[in-house]
C-alpha cells in the first residue's frame, strides 16, 4: 500500500452504455477513450502524468498533482464538448456517446493489487452516480453534463480564473449512504432539483387579518422600588435603597 497520494481525479461514464448490443459496445469504448485521450492531451497531460482505471463503460484518471487543476477544467469544459459534437455529427441515433464527468480532488492510496482506496475517490464516484448529474445529462441537448466537487469549486471556479465562468456553475447536494455531498454542476439545474428554501408564503387568515395596532404606551407614573441588601454589593453597602440603582460598569 502506497503512502496517501494527492490527486486529481477525472472520472467519465457514459449514458445508458448497457442498452447496447456488443458491437455499439465495443464502438462506444473507442469512442470514450479517444475523447477523454484528446481532451487530457489538450490539457497538457501526457500519459507520464495519469493512471487509468477501466470500468467497462467509464474510466476513472488519477491525474498528478503537478497538471494544474484550471487548465484541466478549462479542458473539461471546450474540449469535451467539441470532441462529442465531431464523433456524433455522423453516428447513427444508436452510436451516439453522452458523457456524464467528474472534476475532484484528494488522497488515494494504491494498494499492491493496483486497487485504488481513498474516502476523497469514493466521495467522487458517488457524485458520478447521483441522481442529479444523471437527470441533467437526460434533459440537455449536448450530450455532456459536468460536476466538480466542493474543493475543486473553492479552489478554482469561485476565482473566475481564464475560461472557468464561475456563474454557469450551480450548487447541488447528492445524496449518499454516508450522507449528502455537496457538488456544483455545470449549466443549468435539471427540473425538480433540489435548490435552497425560501421563506413561506403567509397563510390565507393571516393574510385577510388586519393587523392590530400597537396598544398605546402606559403613561409614566413615579415609582417607588425598595431593595433589601445585606453585606457589600460591587463596593455598594445598604440596608434600603428608594429607587434605581446600577452596578458594574456602564459598556
């Protein structure tokens, strides 16, 4: 078992990839990997600086920490969508590849199998999975929807570095087994998802019901308090005192 390694992680899968015969299969996984191939390459990243893992239908990069994330992501976001409309332009309907991805960062440990083990990479896998970047791929005409993790969205997108428009990217929360994850997605929300509560409506009798006025003030009428002491208050000794009395100092 490696020491924990810091990491990029890009993990893409493709859509409804089991619908599929053997043949548009096999076409599909060619066709996934010279995207992803491309884009990694536009981005600098030569295969000196990245590990694959296959999983049949996505592949997972552990990318090295030394590929700065920004370019990466400035990738992610121009040339994966120009790759997709080049291989799909001529497909035919039941060739056409659509790609969800995630950007993530954190530690992985690689075993002596070549397993990968990291809580930061199952947190990314997770998001890959979840219901909300799956919906958004289904209602999108691109072909590609993209998520980032929160540390890649606090590190990068919120500082409007070059080609990374941090206004197209929308907070989501994904649900896990090991509690909801927080995420930001590129483009628009699907519909119904999940956006943050606003404050409710009045409810229809409060709304109809006049508001009272304030009660008028009572008239101020002199008063006389008596407060019974025994021993030393804040420096103060008495026995009866007739009125106000303040103590400590005055902020």
């Amino acid at each position: 078992m490696s020491d924990p390694l810091h990491r990029t992680f890009l993990l893409v899968d493709t859509e409804r990839f089991s619908d599929r015969d053997d043949v548009q299969q096999a076409y599909l996984r060619r066709m996934l990997y010279g995207v992803v191939d491309r884009t990694l390459l536009a981005a600098g990243v030569d295969q000196t600086l990245r590990l694959r893992a296959d999983r049949g239908d996505a592949i997972m990069e552990l990318i090295d920490s030394s590929v700065p994330v920004n370019t990466l992501l400035r990738a992610l976001l121009t040339e994966v969508p120009a790759q997709l409309r080049s291989v799909n332009r001529l497909a035919a309907s039941s060739a056409q590849i659509r790609l969800r991805a995630v950007l993530a960062t954190g530690y992985v440990m690689i075993d002596e199998y070549d397993g990968w083990v990291g809580s930061d990479l199952n947190q990314a896998c997770r998001l890959l999975d979840g219901d909300t970047l799956r919906a958004a791929l289904r209602e999108r005409h691109d072909d590609y929807a993209l998520c980032v993790s929160q540390a890649v969205y606090s590190g990068i997108v919120r500082h409007e570095h070059p080609g990374v428009p941090s206004a197209e990217f929308r907070e989501i929360t994904v649900s896990s087994k090991n509690g909801p994850l927080t995420a930001w997605l590129h483009g628009p929300l699907p519909h119904g998802a999940a956006t943050a509560p606003t404050s409710a409506a009045p409810s229809a009798a409060s709304a109809s019901s006049p508001t009272p006025a304030p009660a008028p003030a009572p008239e101020s009428v002199p008063t006389t308090t008596e407060v019974h002491f025994g021993g030393t208050n804040n420096g103060v000794q008495a026995g009866v005192v007739h009125g106000g009395i303040t103590f400590g100092e005055r902020r």
